[in-house]
C-alpha cells in the first residue's frame, strides 16, 4: 500500500470521530439537560484527546516523508499538503494540553449560558481565566515553532498565511472611510419614514417562515436541520449540517437573519465535494472563506431588494394577524438596511458590523500576545466601544464582552475570519453579475444560477487551491477590498 493512501486512512478514521465530537458539541448546545455538561465536558475531552493521538501518532512523519516521493496526481498533491499541515499543527502540541483545553473550554462554554442572562462577569471570569491561559500556553507554543507572535500563531489555525501586520493594514483602511460613509448613511435615512417593528412574532410563527426560507435557499433537510441554541452557529458535518438561531418575539428580523447567515454556512458544507469527504482537502479552505459563503447569503443576498421583495409575502403570510404596511417590501427593505450602532455584534448592520470585529480583533490579539490580562477586556471593551460605535459597555456584560461564544472554548484569532468573509462576499458577488443575472434569479424565486455559480467557483474546490488562489481563480485577482467598499456605497447611498 502507497504511503499516501495509508495517510488517508487514518485522517478518514481521525474524521470518523472528529464527526461524533460535533454531533455531541451540538447536542450540548441544544438538547442536553444542564446537569448532564460535567459528564458530557470529560467524555468530549477524552475524545479530544484520542483524536489528538491518532493526528500524532509516530508513523505519521515516515509515511508524509515517503508520501512526497510517491508519484500523486495533483489532487493527491493537494491532499497530502493539507494532511501534513494538519499534521503540523498538531504535533506541536502535547496530548495533556489539548485535552485540558477542550474539559475547560466545554465547562466555560456551558456555564457562560446561564452566567450571560445573569450579567456575571465574576463568576464568568473565573472559568475564563483557566482558557485563556491554557489558550496563551498554546500559542506560546505555536509561536515557538512558527517564529511568529503569539497572536499570528492562532490566527494561521483559521486563516492559513494571514498575519496580524496585513490585517493592521486592511482595518486601518477601512477607518479611514467607514466612519464617515456611516455617519452620511444614518443622515440619509433621518429623512426617511419607516414603520417600526411593534408587534410580537412566536417562534413557531417564526421558526416556519425560516424554514420556508431555508427550503428557497437550497437547504437539503434529508442532511441538517435546525434547532434552537443561546447563539446561532452551524455545526456537525457535511453530510449532517445543523444549523442554530435563537428567536426573541419581539424582533423577527433577528432570527432571520440568523439563520439566512447559517444557511450560507450550510450550504458550503453541504456543497463540498463527496469524493474527499473525510479528508483535509475536502474541508472548508478557510473561516474567511466559510465566513464569506455565509455573509454572501445573508449580506450580498439577505439585504437586497429582489430578497427583500421575495421575503416580504412569505411573512406576511405567516404573521398575519400583524400590521401589513410593515411588511410592505420597501418598508421592510428599510428594516433589514437600516443603520444604526449597536451593542450586539450579530444583529449588526452591514455598515457597523467590522467596528464589531476590529474591536474584538484588538483585544484578542493583545490577550494572546500577552500585553493585557483577562481582567481588563471589560474596560478595554467599553472604552472601544465608545471609541468605534459611540455606545458604552459599563458594567453591561451580558451586551458587552460576554455577547460571543467564540473566547469561552479558546477560539482566539477566529474574529477577523468575519471582516474578511464580507470582503470576499462583496468581491465574489462582483465576478459573479458578470456571469450570474443575479436580481433575476432572486426576483424569479430561481436561485439556482447563483448556487451554481458559487458551487463551481467555491464549494467545488473545498482546500483543493490555497485560499489566494482559490479567490484569483474565482475572481480574477487576490483579495481586494474596494470591492467591499463599492458595494456597500451603492447600496446604502
């Protein structure tokens, strides 16, 4: 048997259980009985830990040296690049850690809930303490073996090549100019009338018109569904994709949105190609890239006019006993468009939205690199919140720095993965109008042309190409945000 094809195997075996661990993070998110967590916790670590060893398992390094000399078609190449960098991103690390990181991440994670509705950063920050510094250990370590910073170690787990220099500079860019464009847009819309939100929606009433919008979109319910969870997230496997929203009868738009933005993950998931499911190469290229199937479904396509108009019936439909002139197309289009700064980064408008993750991006990059401790995130929070979207956090955890999930199992470096995806979104949607009558297929109710595109372009390619190329292929050049900003000027002004 050729090396490369015993190194499949066993990255097929690692998915194998790599595919039980989802189905059970997902299920502690949303079916599991709170008293069940410190059990679920220790079985999840443990499993952590096993699939760690099968990723570190000694033979690994002879099979990959004796691999490169194999005669590999080029998406054999391709495999066996992203094999050894998972490979490589997990030798560095010992087994004991991992798995300490996994046990505190899933007891943070599961007390933050109830910690969250309490506005209990005391008692948040205790469990938080032990990731942080299990995350810190980690990178340290990372770092070591990189020759990087801290921060750009973890930051190359969700954006392979990305450093924290090239993001400094795209965000300073987008200061120079977002500010401004959002005060002209709040100043325009000052002047426009819109009927406000005033009824209440139940979550059933809502939960079938998200479905209805699911099924639009391309949603295949014989492989995920969707459940309710304390923040919309999309998780389990390609071929078992669950998808999360939560609902607050008050603001339908809310739950909407939430899960338009998971159906676009969904639907990369659900779109990867089956000949590789189970290996590296067969899995999502990047979380920037992941991020931009997302927010192309819920930005590029979620917030247009042609969606807007198709949406505006279905919810009149199953919200009938409410007020029709609010579900008027161009009211409701003034809803889902409207800007104004707010504390909640995933109920954000397109416009303030990157204050969100430039925000977070800041202080994760200084805990990480250690400059600031734990303690502070909830004045650095405040002060950045004044400082980016004029609204003050003090003494507001629930609103302010205990909103994620993301820190509570050590994610650190994931937040910029979201202002790229908007930036690759904007770009993707530029290439495809060229090929894609995009407004005509939404105004049709006949998405497929637009599926097809990203299908082809995107989903297709998984990690077969390097995330540069995979946007050059796809777009005629590597990424480029005046795409990002020309889109948002023609929308909103």
């Amino acid at each position: 048997m050729k090396n490369y094809q015993q190194l499949t195997q066993q990255y097929q075996k690692i998915a194998h259980f790599s595919h039980l661990g989802a189905i059970c993070g997902w299920d502690q998110a949303t079916m599991m009985p709170a008293g069940g967590n410190d059990a679920r916790a220790s079985a999840m670590a443990e499993l952590s830990g096993h699939i760690h060893q099968l990723a570190t398992a000694p033979q690994l390094g002879e099979w990959f040296a004796n691999a490169q000399t194999e005669s590999l078609n080029p998406t054999e190449v391709a495999s066996l690049r992203e094999m050894k960098r998972q490979w490589q991103l997990a030798t560095v690390l010992p087994g004991d850690l991992v798995q300490a990181k996994s046990l505190a991440g899933s007891k943070c994670e599961h007390a933050w809930r109830s910690q969250r509705k309490d506005n209990d950063w005391a008692g948040f920050s205790k469990n938080f303490a032990g990731v942080v510094a299990l995350s810190q250990e980690e990178a340290q370590i990372r770092a070591e073996q990189a020759g990087t910073t801290a921060y750009d170690a973890m930051l190359d787990i969700y954006e392979p090549g990305v450093t924290s220099a090239q993001l400094d500079q795209v965000f300073g860019n987008l200061k120079t100019w977002l500010p401004q464009l959002t005060q002209q847009v709040q100043a325009k819309q000052a002047n426009e009338s819109c009927i406000a939100v005033t009824e209440k929606y139940n979550t059933e009433q809502q939960k079938q018109l998200g479905l209805e919008v699911m099924n639009i979109l391309g949603f295949d319910f014989n492989h995920g569904r969707l459940d309710i969870s304390s923040h919309p997230f999309c998780g389990g496997t390609s071929t078992d994709t669950r998808i999360t929203t939560r609902y607050d009868d008050n603001d339908f738009v809310q739950s909407m949105m939430g899960i338009v933005h998971e159906t676009g993950h969904a639907r990369y998931e659900q779109g990867l190609p089956k000949a590789l499911h189970g290996l590296p190469v067969g899995e999502a290229r990047s979380m920037g890239i992941h991020e931009s199937q997302s927010l192309f479904f819920e930005m590029q396509l979620g917030r247009s006019t042609e969606f807007i108009q198709l949406l505006a019936p279905l919810a009149a439909k199953h919200f009938p006993d409410n007020n029709p002139a609010v579900f008027a197309p161009a009211n409701l289009e003034q809803i889902y468009t409207r800007v104004q700064p707010g504390f909640i980064r995933v109920d954000a408008d397109e416009l303030t939205y990157p204050a969100h993750v430039m925000l977070r991006y800041e202080i994760e990059r200084d805990l990480i690199n250690q400059t600031i401790s734990y303690q502070d995130i909830p004045e650095l929070w405040d002060q950045k919140m004044q400082q980016y979207l004029g609204l003050s956090t003090a003494g507001n955890y629930r609103d302010g720095c205990m909103q994620d999930i993301h820190w509570t199992d050590g994610s650190f470096g994931y937040f910029p993965s979201y202002t790229l995806g908007a930036m690759y979104a904007a770009q993707f949607m530029s290439a495809m109008v060229k090929d894609v009558d995009v407004a005509a297929a939404l105004a049709k109710q006949q998405p497929a042309p637009i599926f097809s595109w990203l299908e082809q372009n995107i989903w297709s390619k998984a990690s077969t190409l390097e995330t540069n190329e995979l946007v050059k292929q796809a777009t005629g050049e590597a990424l480029n945000p005046e795409h990002f900003k020309r889109h948002l000027m023609k929308r909103y002004l």
